[in-house]
C-alpha cells in the first residue's frame, strides 16, 4: 500500500507583482489632491491677511478676531493700538486683527 501517494494539484504560475510606482500611485494621488484642496488655498489666505496686516496705517478701520470692531491708533512694530471707542485705546497683537473694513462696509449707527 505503499504505492499510494498523496496527489496534489499542480499550481499555476503566480500573476506578476504590480510595480512599485503602481502600488504607490494612490498615495502620491491623495498628497496632491491635498495640496491643492487644503495646503494650497490656506497659504494663499494666510499669505492675503499679512499682506493686509502689513498694509494697515493710522485710521483704517478694522474687524478683532473677537468681532469688535476698532480703529487703528497707532502702528508699532509687534502690535497695534486701536481705538475701540472715545478715549478708549486697546494694545493687540497684529495677528488680532481679522479684517479690514473698507470705506463702504462698515454701517453707521447712530
């Protein structure tokens, strides 16, 4: 009985390994996909409110990050001093400031 061997079906040839840049085009496709929907736009934004920030003098009128709105008094190197109401002055950082209000948009009560 010793003539009985185990059968063991013959195995097909393995299918080729996908090369390594195909296995790494989904991750190379979700970083530029969040560069150009996340990273992109925020330092474009970013880059906009130091512009603007540089840009502010004496008297522009502006928006806090806290929502008060102010007017710039005085423009120091590493901050401003605005103007929040009469004889009403406030230090704040420069990165305080949200926006600035152009002439038009900032309505007057009275």
């Amino acid at each position: 009985m010793q003539f009985l061997l185990p059968a063991y079906a013959a195995e097909g040839a393995a299918p080729p390994a996908p090369g390594i840049l195909i296995q790494l085009l989904p991750f190379i496709l979700i970083i530029f996909i969040f560069y150009f929907l996340l990273i992109r736009p925020q330092k474009k934004r970013q880059e906009e409110h130091r512009v603007m920030i540089d840009g502010l003098k004496k008297g522009d009128d502006v928006v806090t990050s806290g929502g008060m709105y102010a007017q710039v008094a005085d423009v120091r190197e590493d901050h401003f001093v605005v103007k929040i109401a009469d004889n009403v002055r406030v230090k704040m950082t420069k990165s305080s400031i949200a926006s600035k209000l152009s002439a038009g948009t900032e309505e007057k009560t009275s």
